[in-house]
C-alpha cells in the first residue's frame, strides 16, 4: 500500500512535483485554463468518466501546494485496484500514521469499489476525520441520495460536462464582466430583459453556441476544437468510458449499445417502454427500463417524464423522452452507428439539459405538446429560421418561453418571451 501511495503522491519528494503531473500540464498549456481550488469542506463529487474529475483534484491539490500546506499532508489516491471499503479505510489509516497536521485526503473513482459509503461513514464517524477534508469522486450516482451521509458533514456534488456559459467564457474570457450583470430569470419578461442586453453580441453567442454543438462541455474535446478539430481518440475515449461502466456493473454491452441506438432514433420523440423493448426486439420493457434507469446513473442520459400540470408529479407509467447528457455523447454514438441526429433535437436535448441541471424538469402532452416544463417556465425550442407567438401550444401555462433561431419579440398579452436558444441558455448558471 505504500509504495502505491509513493507513486502517487510525487509532491512528498518535493512541492514542484506537481508541475510535472500529466493532468496539471495539460491544464496550465492552456491559452483559456479551466482553474478549480480547494474548498475547506468534505465532498463526493459524481460525474462521468472523463469529464476532468481527476484533473479537478488536481488541481486542487496545486492550489494547496501554493498556499504552503506540507506537502506529506496531502494524499492523492486512485483507488480503482481497491476491492473493499475495508482497504479504502486501509488507505485512509495507512496516510494517518505518517503525517501531521491538517491532512487533505483525495481519493479518486471510489465509487465502484463495493461498499465504499461504509468507508466514508467510518471516516467521518471515526477520529479519522478530526484536523482532515476527504474529497472523494465517482462515475456512477447509484445508490447516492441527498440523504446517504445523514447529519454528516458532507456535501454531495454533480461534476458535469462544461455548461454552455462555461465554455463560452473559455472561448471568450473578455465576456466574464458582461455575464456578471445578468441574474437569472424568473419569469419570461426577465429573460427577454436580459437577452435584450445580450442582443449586440448574438454573433459571439451563436458562433460559440454551434462550436458547444460539436465540442460539448468535455474539457478535452473544447480544447482540441479550439486548436482545430476534434480527434478520433476523444471520439474513442467518450465510447470506452460509457461502454466501460456499463459493463463493469456487470451490464450487457450488447443490449446497452441496442438501446442507445433506439434512443438516436427516436431521439426527442416520446418513446414508450413497450415499443421500444419490442422495436429492439429485447425480451421485456422491464429490462428498457432497468437499462434507462443505469444510463442516468452513469450519466450517459436523462429521462424526461410527463408531467400532471395541477400538482406538478411525474407521469411515471406513460411515454416518456430521452436525451444524451451532452452534444459530445450524441455525436460519438452517432459516428459510431453511422446515424446522424437532426440538428434541431440535438439543439432541443442542450436545452433539456441545461433546464435540467437548474430546475426540476418534465414535459407537457395532452392535445399538445410543450417540450419542457418547469415550475418557472413552459419551453418550446423551435429551432427554425422564422418562429412565431402561436409556435407556442395553447395549454394553459402561464408563463412561456418559445427558444428561436434568431427571431426575438415580447408578447405581453401571452406573457410569451421568444429569445434565442443562446441566449437563454447564457443567462442559466
């Protein structure tokens, strides 16, 4: 275990070691570097594979490492050779004996290690956690509620791939002022106040919001497209990294790659579970269901359900709508299986994401269909070169948002914003 935690940990040689860490390189030859820093608090950070999860505690470690904390005082560790939490507690133990001071313990991928909520129990429960911050990170959100670590301090993280406000500000730091201005909306007015401000740069937004179409929010596809083109590594890296975790929770990668390629092809149409188990010939929607419920755990896609609009709950049994969770997964698994996804349901799958991660989200069918609901906001994407008020179906919710092309306009007797796709999506945090 030991000489594990050598290898890992080069900066207890000396402090500059870290400048030579592959992850730390690659980040500070960056023009527009992403940067993270350390907060003083515990975590289980959760995202998928090679979002920059890693590179984030790395990063992190570089931020303590310049403020002058002892380098033998901070652990890094990999812990995809562990079996059990029993040797996650061994490694945790193991860095104990030989530092002092306030240690900062990072272990990385922890979460297909069986058990390994145990570990971070007794750490936290134990004189383990006295004078020490544990950051651990995973790739599966399995099992993981709000309420796993309870009365334990702990903060739950999702660690997703770049929004589309993240990558512009990449693309164009100089914006980082502009932004700073605009609050987040809460009603349809607000948003098309603040797309009115954005509006003399619509040219930026729309040229960075194609470029997020190809690139995604993946660290390593946004660079590579910055300096050119993305590469068929990167396409081969997402496609093992998804079809990696399936099978490692023991998952048919058969049947996984099966229903991936339903979902491209009926992708933004509702879908029910029966006709798609029966179009892929699968023996039984339970298994759809099994397989759609594991792709959101690994945060391949989400499931959007219908929603009852009088108490706002899940429609859970009817047809419901998948979406990958980033343009970059709908374009690796299109080149994959040589079929290729209409731009405006890939534009309205961004859209669902970006709701998603800021609001509880579902979508309206009755006589009509809304592509999203929130609590806040009905949302229609039409993503077309003329967009009109009545785009939007009359179905009785108050407060409308209709995401355009280009087209832009206020209808106060429908309280109806129609604001570029961009330019809503810049204004979500």
């Amino acid at each position: 275990m030991e000489d594990l935690m050598l290898l890992q940990n080069p900066w207890w040689r000396g402090r500059d070691e870290i400048y030579k860490d592959d992850k730390v390189k690659a980040v500070l030859s960056k023009k527009s570097p992403l940067k993270y820093f350390f907060e003083k608090k515990n975590k289980v950070i959760i995202g998928p594979r090679q979002v920059g999860k890693t590179t984030y505690l790395k990063l992190c470690i570089l931020d303590l490492l310049e403020k002058g904390v002892d380098p033998r005082n901070i652990l890094y560790f990999s812990c995809d050779l562990l079996r059990g939490y029993r040797e996650i507690i061994e490694v945790i133990r193991t860095f104990g004996r030989f530092s002092m001071g306030e240690k900062y313990i990072f272990l990385d991928e922890v979460t297909f290690v069986d058990e390994w909520e145990r570990a971070v129990k007794f750490f936290l429960d134990s004189p383990l956690s006295q004078n020490a911050i544990l950051y651990a990170t995973g790739s599966t959100s399995a099992g993981i509620k709000r309420e796993s670590f309870p009365g334990r301090p702990i903060k739950i993280e999702e660690f997703l791939p770049l929004s589309f406000r993240k990558v512009f500000l990449l693309l164009k730091p100089e914006f980082k002022e502009v932004l700073e201005r605009i609050k987040t909306p809460k009603t349809p007015k607000e948003a098309y106040k603040n797309a009115l401000e954005l509006y003399p740069y619509y040219d930026e937004f729309m040229n960075a919001f194609y470029f997020y179409l190809r690139s995604g929010g993946y660290p390593r596809a946004i660079y590579e497209l910055m300096e050119g083109e993305i590469t068929p590594d990167t396409y081969e890296m997402i496609y093992n990294a998804t079809i990696f975790d399936v099978a490692k929770v023991g998952r048919s990668e058969r049947i996984a790659l099966s229903i991936i390629l339903g979902i491209l092809r009926r992708y933004g149409d509702r879908i029910s579970l029966n006709s798609l188990a029966k179009e892929l010939e699968i023996g039984a929607h339970t298994t759809v269901r099994d397989y759609l419920e594991l792709f959101e755990e690994l945060f391949i896609s989400r499931n959007y359900f219908q929603v009852n609009m009088a108490s706002f709950a899940p429609l859970l049994r009817k047809e419901r709508k998948v979406y990958f969770i980033d343009p970059l997964v709908v374009n690796t698994f299109s080149r994959h299986f040589g079929f290729e996804v209409e731009l405006p349901k890939k534009v309205e799958g961004v859209v669902g994401e970006h709701l998603k991660r800021n609001f509880e989200t579902y979508f309206f069918y009755g006589n009509k269909e809304v592509d999203f609901v929130t609590k806040i906001f009905g949302v229609e994407v039409k993503w077309q070169n003329k967009v009109k008020a009545s785009d939007f179906p009359r179905v009785g919710i108050k407060n409308k948002l209709l995401l355009s092309k280009k087209d832009m306009e206020f209808v106060e007797g429908r309280n109806l914003a129609i604001i570029p796709v961009p330019l809503f999506l810049i204004q979500l945090p």
